[in-house]
C-alpha cells in the first residue's frame, strides 16, 4: 500500500457519519454489556439482567426517538450507506420549521 491511498482512506474515514448506524453499534453495546454482567455478577443476581437488557433497551429507543432526523437525507462510508426522506413520509421541511 502506498501512502496516497493510505492518506485517501483516512480523509473517506473522516467523513464518514457514524451517528447513521449508531443504533446497531450501540444494541451491540448493549449486548457485550450484558455478557459483562452474566460473568461479573453472582448467580444469585443474575435475576437482575433481564431488567437491565430491557432498561437499555428502551432508553436506545428513546435516545432514537429525540434524534430520528439525525443523518437523514445524506449518504455515508462511501456511498454505501444512503437514507432518504420522501416528502410524503417525513413531512416537508417547510412544515418542520417556524419562520420568525
């Protein structure tokens, strides 16, 4: 590999929108979390894990809820990863926004 690809790769990494596929990095999260749990804590706590699971899950999809514009209408990792709005499905932006 030589250096101009390498320089070519960082700046495509840079511009990559990581927030686009942040709710299955994060479910991962989640998931190794709770892997962490079932080996750290006593059997006699493992009652607890399935509150925890649904505990975070419910906060993602909360968290997701309050951003769920976030990331849309763009395209991402090198065209790999596109999400568009129609108007009929989103709304039109002049409805989303007050004028002043």
């Amino acid at each position: 590999m030589n250096s101009v690809f390498l320089q070519q790769a960082a700046l495509d990494s840079l511009r990559n929108q990581w927030v686009a596929i942040l709710p299955e990095v994060m479910l991962g999260v989640i998931a190794l979390a709770l892997l962490v749990l079932e080996l750290a804590l006593p059997k006699k706590h493992h009652d607890l894990i399935p509150g925890v699971s649904i505990a975070a899950q419910l906060g993602l999809a909360a968290a997701l809820l309050v951003n769920f514009r976030v990331g849309v209408d763009s395209e991402t990792f090198n065209g790999s990863f596109t999400t568009r709005c129609g108007a009929s499905s989103c709304g039109s932006s002049s409805s989303r926004h007050r004028s002043s």
